[in-house]
C-alpha cells in the first residue's frame, strides 16, 4: 500500500451515441470535474466506447451495454462516486437501463449522484419502480428542470429534488463557425437562420412526421422571403440529416437552403450556431447553443423539456408542433425579427441565470467529492471495494 489516496469518478450517461447535446453535456461535466478535482481519476461509461475513446483520450472509458452485472461490477466497484446523468436519460423502457447499473454501483457501496437529469415520458411501472428505488437512495437529485422534476414526482419519488439547468450551458462559444460554414460552401455576406429538426421516436411519440416536415417547410420559405436569408439547416444527430432534406424538399426557395454533413462535435456546432442571425428549432441543444451565442431563438416544443427551457429563456412557448399551427408560428418568427434588439438582451440575462443554475450543479457535486471516502491506491491502481452481500 502506498499510502496514497485516489477519487475515482464515474459518469454515466447517453454517452457515446453521436448525439451533440449529449456529447454537450460529458464534455461540460468533464471539464467542471477537472478544474474541482484535478487529480481524479475519471471513468466514462460509454456506449460506443471506441467513440468516447477517440473524443476524450485523458479518460478511461468502460463500455456497459450488452455486459452482465458481474462484468461490469469490478468496474464499479473501484468508484469512488457514480455520477448518473446528465441529460433526458430517464424515459419509458430507457430508464430501467441506466438504474440497473446505477443499482448494482449502490449495492456495491458507491454513493449515486443524479447530475441534472432529464425525465419523461416516464409512466410504465418498470421504469417508475426503478426510479424510485435508485434515487430514493441517491446521495443527491439533480434534475435540469421543472418537467423533470414533475415527471419524477409522478412516477412516485418522495424525497427531495433539486432543479438547477441543463450542464451543456456552461460550454463557451469560440471563432471556428465562419471557417466550418466555408467548409460547407455556406454563401457569405447574407443573413444566415438555423434551423434545426429531429426524427420521431420513443423520446417524441406525438410528432406527425409529414405535418412537421410541411409546416417547417413553410417557415424555411417565409424567412427565405421576409428575411432575405439563407437557411442552414444543422443536425444534432446524424438522422436529422435525412429530415433536413425532407422539410428542404418541400420547400419552394430549396436553393437557398443548405444541409450540413460535417461529423461536428459539440463545440463545432456551437461555434457554427454563433455565426446565425436567427435560430429556429427543435432539437433542445441546438436551442441552448443559440441561447449562449445571444442570437434570437423560437423553440418548436415537441416535448416538455423544449418548453420548460423556452419559458426559462423567455422565448415564445408555443405547445406542440403541428400544422394548425402554422400562421401562429409565421407571426412569432416576425414578431421575433422585429424584436430581436430587446429579445436578445432578455435572452442574455435569463442565460447568465441558468448558466448560474448549472454551475450550481457541479458545485454539488464537488462538494459531495469532499465527503466520500476516495479509494486507497495500490500498484498504482485504486483497490476495489469488497462485494455487497
């Protein structure tokens, strides 16, 4: 024995699946954890390892999908504390995945963090039960908004839950976009709007995918022609791309459209958000990245979350995406344009708000690092903790 002392932090999480928002938020927790805890040593949970690998070379990175509960114990086992979230992980037949594990690092002896979690759709039995039972003996819940706070309330979670913001909030915007857009042959010297769309499935089961493919469509073409813009149209997950060109092929200005291929990380996408004029959207991450470049931004609330953090923002919070709804939202995109002076400076202050908020996250759980017993070190590696039962 050395007599040394190690943290050993592990994160879990929609990691490694190609998704920018959850990539957003690993990236902004990793690097909270590395200007509080320097010397930890940090384990990432991913579904794609090799991906997580590629992305984040500093860290260990353990692949859990498809591995038994004895696989993955050692794992967990040499956990000083296992950081479950953050992001929209806890949805109907989704949920009991993450808790199992999170279950087994509990029956280990390794105290649970839940780090501004996302909850909903979340009413089948199975996955409430697993919610109760794993954050009931959480050593702290964190949910990234009220939505989430009420799903969890429903699904019959007593004890306490603390709501700050999403972690993706905390990254910072740098100068590479205008270079990205060159890349894409994006023209320069015009007005430029983002727009961002998403495929249905199980986290939004209500979305009339030809309605919304046609409604968007009609948007792409009124700010074609209100604005003098070019639309560029940026994917949060590769599948988007396909419905980019489905909303473009409905559109009557097609040519003044562009889709966006590039295989970009989070803070690409960032950067390329802040070179837009104007940010309409569905995907929460692309809605949040616009929010931290201080551009104008209508949300297209397909789900809770979308319109929880459109609220919060103070941008206008349209329920669902529909087609009835299409001359409501043509007057708020124009009611957004005019306004775009005293939007964006309202935009700004309830930004440095909830970026306040998810600071408040990870001081947390930096704060719960100072009360956990860190792992003792032998041969340069922490020793596991005995085996529950």
């Amino acid at each position: 024995m050395t007599g040394a002392n190690n943290v050993t932090v592990g994160v879990l999480g929609s990691y490694g699946g190609r998704n920018v928002g959850d990539e957003a938020i690993l990236t902004a927790l990793l690097e909270r954890v590395r200007a509080g805890r320097p010397e930890a040593r940090i384990v990432v949970f991913s579904r794609t390892p090799g991906h997580t690998r590629a992305v984040h070379p500093d860290v260990e990175v353990v692949g859990w999908e498809g591995v038994c509960r004895e696989g993955i114990a050692g794992h967990l086992s040499r956990l000083s504390v296992l950081v479950l979230g953050g992001g929209g992980i806890l949805y109907d037949t989704e949920a009991r995945r993450y808790l199992r594990l999170a279950r087994t690092a509990q029956e280990l002896g390794v105290p649970v963090f839940a780090y501004a979690l996302g909850a909903g759709p979340l009413s089948d039995e199975t996955d409430c039960a697993w919610a109760r039972t794993v954050l009931s003996d959480a050593v702290e819940v964190t949910v990234r908004d009220e939505e989430s706070k009420l799903v969890l309330e429903e699904a019959g979670l007593t004890r306490s839950v603390t709501v700050t913001a999403d972690p993706a909030l905390l990254l910072e915007p740098g100068d590479r976009g205008r270079a990205l857009l060159r890349g894409e042959a994006v023209p320069r010297g015009v007005r430029l709007v983002g727009m961002s769309v998403r495929e249905p499935g199980r986290a939004a089961e209500h979305l009339d995918e030809e309605g919304y493919h046609q409604l968007l469509a009609g948007v792409g073409d009124f700010l074609v022609h209100r604005l003098d813009a070019h639309v560029v149209f940026i994917s949060m997950e590769r599948g988007d791309i396909r419905h980019a060109h489905a909303v473009v092929s409905r559109m009557a200005t097609a040519d003044r459209c562009t889709v966006l291929h590039g295989d970009y990380g989070p803070q690409q996408v960032l950067d390329i958000v802040t070179q837009l004029n104007l940010a309409v959207g569905m995907r929460l991450h692309f809605l949040i990245f616009a929010a931290l470049a201080g551009i104008p931004l209508l949300p297209l609330p397909y789900a809770g979350k979308v319109f929880d953090f459109a609220q919060r923002i103070g941008a206008p919070a349209l329920r669902g995406v529909i087609r009835e709804t299409t001359g409501l939202l043509l007057a708020e995109v124009d009611r957004l344009w005019d306004e775009r002076p005293a939007r964006t400076a309202d935009t700004t202050v309830r930004t440095a708000v909830l970026r306040s908020r998810a600071a408040e996250t990870a001081d947390r759980l930096l704060a719960c690092l100072e009360q956990v017993a860190p792992r003792p070190v032998q041969d340069g590696a922490p020793v596991p903790a005995p085996t529950a039962g």
